[in-house]
C-alpha cells in the first residue's frame, strides 16, 4: 500500500511538473506557438538594434507596440560582437541585453535569430572577416573549425542572455530562436556535407536548453524539432514540412533594399495588408514584417555590395523611425482585424468555399461556437460583388475583407482609411562653420614605407586589407622612350584596367584621370582611357575601393575583390605593354585614416587649408572639416549631400556611413497595388541621387562645436552641404461615408449585438506640430490622389469651411463622414467620401491645443 502511495505521488508530482514546465516555455502544435499553455495569433517586426542608436530604441519598440505588434525580431551580428577573436562588444549599438530589456519592458515577446549568418544586406553576412583566416576553415558546412568558431560565439550569446534571464522558460521576453538562416538552397548545393552541418547545428541550439522552440528558415529539411519557416512576399503557399509544425512567416518583405545607383522600391500597402491577411486565412499564425524599422547602415556595415547607408526598406517606420502611414496606421487595423478573429483561427481549420471564379471564403467554426470568415478576390482588374451567409459583399480586386463574426466586414485590405503623411527634409537653419581641408595627395605614396608591401603581380584586395578600410592603393611605374609617336602628334596610349574591386580612381603622374564602378549584380568592370604620358618614368597609381563585402557566404569567395587585371597600357610602339605582372607597391588605406583624421583627436595633427581652393579645383582625394551647432528641436536630423561625389562622412568621430551622389537608373512607371509585387514593379526616384540624405542621430550631437569630417573621393563643394530637419508637411486623407474599420465595430461574444459608429477621418500631425492650414476639403465624389486632389461633379459647398472650423490649429482631429456634418446631402444616392489634405507645421502652441478634438 505503502508503494502504491509513492507511485501516485510521484504521478502527482511529475503532473505538477510539467503543467507547470506548460506555463513557463514556450510550445507548439500544428496550429500555432503556445504560450503559457495557450495559442497566440502573433504579429512580429523586425528592428534590427545596430542600425539605429540606443536612444532611438524605446521609441521605435512603443510604436511597434501601438501598431499592434506582439514580438520584436532581430539577427544578431557576429562581427559587430567580436571584432577580433575573443575580443567581444555588447555596448552601444551593439548592447543586445540592452536592447532585449526594452522589448521586454514593452510588454513584447522578442524573437532572436542567431545566424550566425544573417545575409541582412550586411557586411559579409554577418561574419568577421577574421573568420576566414582561421587555417583549413570552410564556411556554413560541415568543417570543423567553422562549426568549433561558430558553437563558440553561439554559446557566448545564449550564455549572455541566460545570465540576464532574458528567455521566456526564464521569464524573460524570448519566445523564438532561429539557427543558420536561409540554408536550403546551399544545403542542396553542398549534399551530404550540407546535410551533416545542418543536423549538426540543429542539435547544437538544442543542448543549450533555453526552454524555446528555435527555427531555421527556408529549408524544407529543417530537422525536428526545429520549425522550418517561409521569407518572401508571399507565403500563404507555405506548408511546414512536418504536420505537427505551425505556419510561421519570419520574413514579410515590407518593401526591399536600395542600392547606390538603383531607384527606391515602394511596396503599396494595401498589397501588403493582402499577403498577411491571405497567409493568416491560410492557417498561419506568425507573421514578422521584414523590416518594420530598417534603419540606417552606420559605418562600414552596409553589404552587398553597393547597398546604401539607409537601409529604409520602405518600412512602417522609415529609416528615421517616423510613422510612414498609411503603411503603418493600415496595418495596425488589419492586426486589430485578425485579433478579433483569433479564437477562431487557432481552434479550427477553414471551410474553404468557390464564390466566383477568382473569389473564395475562408470560414473558421470554432468549438465554443460562432465564426469568423476571409472572403477574397484574387482578380487583379475587377471588383466583385458575391453572395456569403445570403447577405451582398462588395470586394475591390486584389483584396480580402475580414469579417470577425460572418456577418460585418471591419477591414479591407484595399480600402486605406489612414491618412497619408508627406515627410520633407526643411532646413535646420543651422550654420556650418568654414570648411577648411587637406589633400590625401596620390603622388606622395612612399614605396618605403612601412605600410607598404612590394610584390610582384596583382594581389587579392580583402587579403591585403582584412576589411580594416575600404582603401587599397596600387602603384607601379612604366617607362617612356621620348621616340614614341604621340609625342609627335600620334594618337595617345590607352590605359585599360580590369577589376571587381568595386570602384577604382586611377592616377597618373598624381592626377586623377577618371574612375569606373562596378555594379552589385555585375562587380567586375573596365576602365579604359587615352593617358598623355611623359618621357621617363610615370607613375601610375590605382585606388581601389570596397564598397561592402558581399553577403552571399561561401559564393563571395569564388571571385577575387581586386584589380583582377590585366593591367595593360596599349598603343605604344612597342605595341600592348602588360603591367600585370610588374612589381607593385601596395598600401593599405588612406593617409588622413592613418593618422585618425575622422577623430577630433585626429584632426590637429595636419595642416589643414581653406577649403575654397580645393573646392575650386575640384581636386580629388580631399579631407574636409567643419564646425557646427546642434539645432534646436527634436525633429530627426540628416546631411543634405548632394553636393558631393563619394565617400564617407563622420561626426563628432562617430561614422554616418558611405555616401554616393550615384544617380538612380530604372523604370519609374507608377505602380498598382494589384497583382503579385516584385521589387522591379513599383520603382521611384529614377534620375535623382539613390541616397541624397544621411542620418545623423541626435545622440551623437553636442550642444556647439560638433566636428564634422568627411572624405571626399573624387571632388564636390562641402560649402554647399546643410543639416536638414525631417518633418511631416502634407497629411491627407479619404474616407467613405461607408467606411468600416475595427474602430466602429465591438464584439463580446459571437451571439450578442455588434454596435456600430459613424465612420470619421482622422489628421495627426506630429507631436510638435499643428495643422496649419487646409489646402483641400471636398465631402462628395473628388478625385484624384494626395498632392494632386480636385472637385468632382459632387461636392458639398461648406467643405473647407466646416474642416478649417473643426481642424485648423489643432495637433489632430476627427471630422465625421456625414451629410449634417456638412449642412445637407450634396448629391442624394451617391456614395460620397470626405477628402482632405492639409498642412502641418512647427509651433509652440499652447497646451490647450495639443488636446486632439473629435466632432
């Protein structure tokens, strides 16, 4: 009896056990993840914590928060972590704990995705250059001394964290993990020595016991119990690869990068809105947006090559972490949707049912009762009118309608109620002091330096620099018999230089003669032009610059960055004279680096000189310094560079990034929000630089004296540089008097009354600013898009004046989409809309009006 007492005891106990275990991990099932034992519908963003400063980050997180997110999702960047071998940095930008306890704070769950490969458009993936000459290594397979380097530095974050409590199975707010990234078409590639590294890294996360299910995304062989998970615009066509796994999609593309010299590529929301809302009526059940910050690539970080400084990505806050709406506000009434709907969608499978060609309804029937539905048109032209649970429904094309209890539609994925706010860069007023510069001067290299190395032949550029600059100078000397025909009035000898080094300014006798670029689909490039040679010897010196390691690992390898050769000068009366395989003398990066120019600590070692005679000149190769005052305000801040070529720019010592006056090539069309989007198809910016403005965080900023230096490759006027604030300036707005949003409809259960209120349009502006003016108000059938609004054939007269009277010198408001609001009805059995635009701008108004005001 006594035994028997024991055993149910120990029965007990092992049930007390694990119902508590159910309460503090995280789980998951076919339908979604569990947490604390229940079933969550989460919507994710990802904001990546080096691409904005420490003091941006409680910001942005609140605002992630109030656009009706769940979770934060960010990589983890091995060479921002360890620099150099057991050399580790977890402050500033990089202070991940730092970062992980404001999720948390927030009230968010956080998802962590170690890599430790992380593509991101980032400096060679995310490894450390150091890595890849570590004796005998091979990169992401199954190699020994990459999987030693890689368990090392995994085991060094989960360590981290675990001391911080930070994972959910600690209280902590990390739900998710994810291992390697993006592995399956490498994986297939590699075959079994793919197989045997993927395997291996799976069990690898698993024995560190962090009480979180971890992922690993596109690759369909992700082992148990890892999740496999879906990127890409779409993936409602998604399915795990085991039937116990839920549906998670870790990349929602927002928008895509920008590249120097390509256009921005915009994603339209209400596509948007479509792909999430088709995935979740699909069964899935975790939704990260890729990316909903994306933030600035600050320093040397940018990869790809040739990915721009700002790494905007079109997100629904944009680089500065300003809302960028209607992306945002439209977004957060689809999450609002989804939610009301999530019983549903966690206890059931959909009722798929035809209601026209192109036009379906996805219903969930949950066991308590009740239900919800996803009616969709996937027609592309046209809108529908279909028949569901015998009442009419009206579907634009391309869109879904979410109805939380089968009767009332409370979104739209095409009807954008939002406001569209038109952010502007405006001047800061703030003077920068008198430029003063210093000559890099190509013509003083000195081959007997001791940063110099002299070799014979064309040496690889990343082994020579290990990614420490972007900078490698190559130098040799040819020379000349005074016999030669173009010093008698032949035609000139041509230079011709074959690279992938990115970008190469060639000098001649210490002159810049031109320069050639590369692109990042196509790195290798030619540079070939007539040279007036002197008799003797001439020097002949090329610079040949990175402009990011490329992300692709262990692809980036099967090229060489450098000048590739060969190196020929061609047209002599020798013929074609082959300088590949001279002697060279090689010196890693620039002088003003050397001697730490960028640093205020830096710039008295030189003579520096007024820089009117350099900008006069146009002389290449130029360091440039400035003086300036920080501005008042707290309005993000950014450097108008468009009038400079290339280079890098730095303040206070802190790196802005890479600039590039590189104009924009591509196919500027107009887009349509309808069909599947790809980055080609909705293109802006085309002949206007890719990137005009960089960030530069008020946080770095002084209250006076704030030093600015930058480095000028090819030539420009820093004179004509200003400090520009980014602000909101035009809002506008549209809604129809029948106009449905979350907002007007509230439910408690699926068998009680739903209440419905007028539909109303709202106009913020930011904080610090008031509506100054209305510029357009029409209640009836206006037309046209925000910018370019006009009267249609309807249009209530008291329009601009019942706006002006309700909205005028306010911060926000909300005017209500009626006929009484505007005296009588413009236009009897018309569907009629409410159009407005107004201005926005700075003020010190009272407290009084900072109130928003609702009629």
């Amino acid at each position: 009896m006594e035994k028997m007492k024991t055993l149910v005891f120990l029965w007990v106990l092992i049930l007390f056990m694990n119902a508590k275990c159910m309460q503090c991990s995280v789980g998951y099932d076919r339908k979604a993840l569990l947490i604390n034992g229940q079933r969550r519908i989460l919507m994710s963003g990802s904001i990546h914590y080096p691409r904005s400063t420490p003091d941006m980050w409680e910001d942005l997180i609140e605002k992630a928060k109030d656009g009706g997110l769940d979770v934060i999702d960010t990589y983890v960047f091995w060479n921002g972590h360890e620099p150099s071998p057991a050399n580790y940095n977890f402050e500033g930008r990089y202070d991940l704990v730092r970062f992980l306890k404001i999720v948390q704070k927030a009230g968010l769950y956080a998802h962590l995705r170690l890599g430790p490969y992380v593509c991101a458009e980032w400096n060679f993936g995310g490894f450390p250059v150091w890595l890849k000459y570590v004796p005998g290594i091979s990169f992401r397979t199954d190699n020994e001394p990459f999987k030693r380097a890689m368990q090392g530095f995994t085991e060094k974050v989960v360590t981290l964290l675990k001391s911080h409590n930070l994972f959910e199975s600690q209280g902590g707010p990390i739900i998710l993990a994810q291992v390697e990234n993006e592995y399956g078409r490498l994986r297939m590639r590699l075959g079994q020595e793919g197989n045997n590294y993927m395997n291996w890294a799976a069990n690898m996360v698993q024995s560190m016991d962090t009480g979180v299910p971890w992922t690993m995304c596109k690759d369909d062989a992700t082992p148990d119990p890892l999740i496999n998970t879906c990127n890409g615009f779409y993936c409602d066509n998604f399915t795990p690869n085991r039937p116990f796994k839920p549906k998670l999609w870790t990349e929602a593309w927002t928008g895509w990068f920008t590249e120097f010299g390509g256009p921005k590529h915009q994603r339209p929301v209400e596509d948007l809105a479509f792909s999430v809302a088709r995935f979740i009526q699909t069964g899935g059940s975790f939704v990260n947006y890729y990316m909903y910050h994306g933030g600035t690539n600050f320093g040397r970080t940018a990869g790809g090559p040739f990915i721009t400084t700002s790494y905007d990505y079109d997100a629904p806050l944009d680089e500065y972490g300003l809302i960028r709406q209607p992306k945002y506000g439209h977004l957060k009434e689809l999450h609002k949707a989804i939610k009301l709907c999530e019983s549903a969608l966690v206890s059931s499978d959909p009722v798929v049912t035809q209601l026209g060609d192109h036009q379906q309804a996805h219903v969930f029937f949950p066991e308590k009762g009740g239900c919800a539905a996803f009616l969709s048109n996937y027609d592309t032209e046209s809108g529908v009118r279909v028949l569901f649970n015998n009442k009419h429904y009206t579907l634009p094309p391309w869109s879904i309608s979410i109805l939380p209890d089968c009767k009332n539609v409370v979104f739209n994925t095409a009807k954008v109620g939002e406001q569209t706010s038109h952010m502007e860069m405006l001047p800061s007023n703030t003077k920068i002091f008198p430029w003063e510069s210093y000559n890099e001067d190509a013509s003083a290299l000195d081959d007997g330096s001791s940063s110099t190395v002299t070799a014979v032949g064309l040496l690889e550029q990343i082994n020579m620099t290990r990614d420490s600059t972007d900078y490698l100078w190559y130098k040799t000397s040819v020379e000349i018999n005074p016999s030669e025909s173009f010093f008698r009035g032949g035609e000139l000898p041509t230079l011709i230089v074959r690279s992938t080094g990115h970008a190469v300014h060639v000098f001649v006798n210490g002159q810049l003669i031109g320069s050639a670029f590369g692109e990042r689909k196509n790195r290798r490039f030619i540079f070939s032009k007539k040279v007036n040679l002197q008799t003797g010897t001439n020097k002949i010196a090329l610079l040949s610059i990175a402009v990011g390691l490329p992300v692709c690992i262990p692809l980036a390898f099967c090229f060489s960055y450098c000048i590739l050769g060969p190196v020929v000068l061609q047209g002599l009366g020798q013929g074609k004279l082959d300088l590949s395989w001279e002697k060279w003398t090689y010196q890693v990066g620039l002088k003003g680096e050397s001697m730490n120019l960028a640093s205020p600590n830096g710039i008295s070692t030189v003579e520096w000189m007024d820089s009117k005679i350099a900008v006069q000149d146009q002389q290449p190769l130029m360091w440039h310094k400035a003086y300036f005052d920080a501005p008042e305000g707290n309005e993000p801040l950014a450097l108008d560079m468009e009038s400079m070529g290339k280079g890098q720019v730095w303040i206070n010592g802190e790196s802005i990034g890479r600039y590039w006056t590189a104009y924009a090539s591509g196919e500027c069309k107009g887009c349509s929000y309808t069909g599947r989007f790809d980055p080609p198809k909705c293109q802006v910016g085309c002949g206007k630089p890719s990137q005009r403005w960089y960030h530069v965080p008020r946080s770095w900023l002084k209250q006076t004296k704030n030093l600015i230096v930058l480095f000028e490759e090819t030539g420009g006027d820093p004179s004509k540089i200003t400090l520009m604030k980014r602000s909101m300036n035009t809002i506008c707005a549209q809604v129809s008097e029948t106009h449905r949003t979350v907002k007007s409809f509230q439910i408690e259960s699926y068998d009680r009354t739903q209440e419905f209120y007028i539909p109303k349009i709202h106009l913020h502006c930011a904080p610090s600013q008031y509506i100054s003016s209305i510029t357009f108000a029409s209640f009836g059938t206006p037309l046209g898009t925000c910018g370019r609004f006009m009267k249609g054939s309807c249009h209530a007269s008291t329009s601009y004046a019942v706006l002006e009277k309700k909205c005028k010198g306010k911060q926000s408001c909300a005017v209500t989409v009626t006929n009484s609001n505007f005296g009588n009805d413009p236009c009897p059995n018309v569907l009629k809309r409410l159009t407005v635009q107004a201005v926005c701008a700075s003020t010190d108004f009272t407290t009084s009006n900072q109130t928003s005001i609702h009629y």
